[in-house]
C-alpha cells in the first residue's frame, strides 16, 4: 500500500535529512540503528510481550547512537570534511550488519509466523502493525515540527543548518545540539526498524534498501528538514505506480532516474519553494 511505503520512507527520510542538514553530511549509521532497533526489537519479543518490546529497540537504537555520536561522529565532524564522515558512517554501518549477521544469521527473521490480522480501509486492507506505522510516521513527523520550531534544541539544530560558523560565532552548543541530533536520528530510525519487523521480514542487507529510499525521499525533499515527508509520499506514490506498468525490479532503477532528473532540473528538490527551513 502507498499509505505503509510512505510511512516507513517517512520515518527513515526525517532521521536521514535531520541528520544530513543539522550535521553536513551523509550520515549511514542512520541505516545501522534502523537494524538495532529491528533485531532488538525481535529478540526481545521472544520473552517479553511485543508491546513492551517496541520501547526496547527503540530505546537500544537512540542509546546506539549517542554513543556512537559521542565516541566516534562528533569528534569526527568536527575535524573531517563531509566525504571522509560518509566514509566513516559506513563503516559504522557495515560493521553493524556483519554483528547482526554474526548475532542472528543472514537468513530473514519474522516477527510472528502466518498473516497478520487486518482489517477494511475503503477498497483496500491494512494490518494493525500498518495502522502503527503510519500513526507513528504521523506523529513523529507533527512532535518534530513542532520541536523544532518551539524548542531550544530545535532552533540551534536549525541555525546550525543555516549557517554552522555563523553558529559557532554566536555561542550555539554545535557538539551538544548534534549529539541531540544523533539521538533523535537513531530513536526515529530505531522506531521505523521496530515495526518493520514486525510486519515484514529483516535481514541484515535491509537496510542499506530502505536507506538508500530515506536519502531519495530526503532529496525530494529539499531544503527543508521536514521535507522528506513530502519526498516519501512522491517515491511511495511513484514505486507503486510503476508497480502496475512494469516488473519490480524496474521500479527502483525507474525511481532513481526520476531523481536524477529532478537533482539535473532543480537542484534543492522538489519542495525548494519551501522557504522556511523547519
């Protein structure tokens, strides 16, 4: 459904652009939380009520990636140029795909075997894990606008994205606003991973998929941080269009060639005319 790809590229386009316009670069260890918050959240459900295991990836995934941001990307960023932080970042998400695969194996892993129940929506059907992930993608898109603008976290995160020196200048906590950042990027990609899983399969390859989505939809995007949600429901819209006029694995290949026309056409996105950086 259209409504379920939009929520997941939504979910994973906001960590991905929250992190790419606070932070300067491509940030791939958003694809790593997205597996720690999907592992974790399957292994605790093999003990504990699903319910409660959702809050344990979630929190697993955010935990992650403070540390990750204080020990490792915070330091980084401040010396390195944006390519070597790709490089980095990568490495921080390799590294984590092969402890899953080393944790878990590199076979698939379900939540719960079997369909699971649904119910009617208009013409078409929706699982309730669905009806989570688009509630989720809803809200975390609404508590993330309305952050970012009211908070104090939110309007450095916004000046650093503006202009980083001029920040500096000015006395904004540039290391404690990303670490923030990192924090809020991992918790939301973290939530994505949980209830991936526990709609569909999850194996470790997973998330360099999705994460290459989360950064299309970001692009789309535009400018503006809260953009990507507006990119996901494009490249949602375009992935199952195609769906009907062409074999699956052209949608992709079709998508990104769609985007390449976009970065030739108008460079800051589909969306530049927002002028208001949220």
């Amino acid at each position: 459904m259209i409504v379920t790809q939009w929520a997941l590229y939504c979910l994973l386009g906001l960590a991905f652009s929250l992190s790419f316009r606070v932070a300067g670069f491509f940030d791939l260890s958003i694809g790593a939380a997205f597996l720690l918050g999907g592992y974790s959240t399957w292994w605790a459900a093999q003990s504990v009520p699903l319910a409660a295991a959702f809050p344990i990836g979630i929190a697993l995934a955010s935990t992650v990636s403070i540390l990750v941001g204080l020990w490792g990307v915070a330091p980084l960023a401040s010396r390195l140029p944006p390519l070597n932080m790709f490089v980095v970042t990568l490495g921080v998400l390799y590294f984590v795909q092969s402890l899953a695969a080393l944790a878990f194996g590199e076979s698939a892993k379900v939540l719960r075997s079997g369909p699971n129940p649904t119910f009617a929506v208009f013409s078409a059907r929706i699982s309730f894990v669905q009806l989570f992930l688009v509630a989720a993608a809803v809200l975390v898109t609404l508590c993330l606008a309305y952050t970012l603008a009211r908070s104090g976290w939110g309007r450095f995160a916004r000046a650093i994205a503006d202009d980083r020196h001029l920040a500096d200048l000015l006395g904004v906590p540039i290391q404690n606003t990303l670490l923030k950042t990192y924090a809020t990027g991992g918790a939301i990609a973290g939530i994505a991973g949980s209830l991936f899983v526990a709609d569909r399969a999850l194996d470790p390859a997973q998330a360099m998929t999705v994460l290459l989505a989360a950064m299309v939809a970001a692009i789309l995007g535009g400018e503006a941080i809260l953009g990507a949600a507006l990119g996901a429901l494009v490249l949602a819209c375009l992935e199952s269009g195609l769906g009907f006029v062409m074999p699956g694995f052209w949608k992709s290949t079709v998508v990104f060639c769609i985007l390449l026309a976009v970065l030739a056409l108008r460079g800051g996105g589909m969306f530049r005319f927002i002028r208001r950086k949220l």
